[in-house]
C-alpha cells in the first residue's frame, strides 16, 4: 500500500493512538495438548526466566497489532473464507530472539512445514484484505516458552539443550482469532474466533 506521495504507510499500531474500541490482535495455532506436554517440560534451566503457562502457548501466524472493530469484523470474513489443510505440526530445536543485543524471549521452534507455512500466508493475506499491514518479516514459526530480562541467567544451555528437539507431528485442524491483553502476569491471550482446517 502507498499513498499519493509514494511513501509505505506505516504499520497501523504504529500510526493509531492505541484506545477505546481498539484490541491488540494476532492469528495463531493452538499445539495440540500432546505438544504443550512437550513444551513444558523444557521450561527449566534459565535463572530468573519467565516461564509460560500452559494457557499462553501458541504459534503466531500472523501478528496484527492494534485492530479497530470494524477492520476485525473484515479480518474475521476473511480468515473464514481461508479454505487450507490441517498442520502437521512438529516441533524443531530452539532459540531465542534479542533486539539491541539484549535477549527478551525463549522459543521452541516449529518444522517449516508446507501447510504450515502456506497458512500463515493466507492468514497475512487475509490480513492486508482487510486493510491491516500484517508483519512482513519473514516467518520464523515458533512457539515462546520464556519471557527474558537483564537479571536472567545465561540461556545458551538452554538453546543447546533443546538444539536437537524433535516432537510430532500432531495435527491441528484449527487456528484461531486472538487478542492480547497485558496484565499483572505477563499477556493473557483470549480466544476469539475459531477458524476450520480442512
Ligand atoms: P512472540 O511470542 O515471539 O513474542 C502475541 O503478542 C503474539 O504476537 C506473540 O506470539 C508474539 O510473538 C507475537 N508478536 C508480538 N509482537 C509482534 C511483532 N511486532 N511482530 C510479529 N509478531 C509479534
């Protein structure tokens, strides 16, 4: 999308002033519970780290930021149309992610799978259909296990650990319309919509 003088808009969280109406979304998968088993038990190691509970594990497909209702209520018609297969979904060593150096979150990798990878298209697809810029880096699937501060310990046993980690497949035959909401205890994600794989 640009406008007349040639400039990208920005992403729309970064444009809207975040309030009344507004809810922070994503599109996301749902690890079956043979998964999350798996998931937490790697949740151990790294000092400090905060954990995520059972309830928080997901794999993001795409991440929206600030959503207005009405550009929800587009987004909604468009992941309901989203006809694709069922995931194979495994899980594929780990890492973590950092920004100015600083490492903020743990994560168990997922299997790149086709379907997995053509559905998380669909879904920012979906997402540009409904006037939203959906992220457009590329897709590193994963699911967050910790959250990570300066006062952590170290996390490379952790990552070297889990390094060979391979669990699944197990098929997950829905995605889901989520919000995050900050709270006391870190993001609680909520449910929104539930969408049917093929
Ligand atoms: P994370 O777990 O790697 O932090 C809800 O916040 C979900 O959206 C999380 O899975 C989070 O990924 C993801 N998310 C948050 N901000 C994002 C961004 N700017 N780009 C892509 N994904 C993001």
């Amino acid at each position: 999308q640009m406008r007349g003088d040639g400039q990208a808009i920005a992403p729309i969280w970064q444009r809207l002033v975040r309030g009344e109406g507004m809810r922070r979304l994503f599109v996301a998968l749902r690890p079956p519970p043979m998964l999350r088993q798996c998931l937490l038990g790697t949740m151990a190691g790294v000092s400090g780290a905060r954990w995520q509970s059972d309830a928080q594990l997901h794999l993001t497909l795409a991440f929206l930021g600030d959503v207005a209702e009405d550009q929800a209520e587009r987004l909604d018609a468009g992941l309901s149309r989203i006809d694709a297969p069922a995931v194979p979904l495994t899980l594929e060593g780990a890492g973590s992610f950092a920004s100015r150096g600083r490492v903020h979150s743990l994560w168990i990798g997922a299997e790149p799978e086709e379907a997995l990878e053509r559905l998380a298209g669909k879904g920012r697809r979906a997402a540009r259909g409904a006037g939203l810029v959906s992220d457009d880096q590329a897709f590193v699937p994963h699911i967050t296990v910790a959250r990570i501060n300066a006062g952590c310990g170290p996390v490379d046993g952790f990552i070297r650990q889990w390094s060979d980690l391979c669990a699944g497949p197990a098929l997950v035959e829905r995605f889901g319309l989520y919000e995050s909401r900050l709270g006391s205890g870190g993001s609680a994600y909520h449910l929104l919509c539930e969408y049917q794989l093929r």
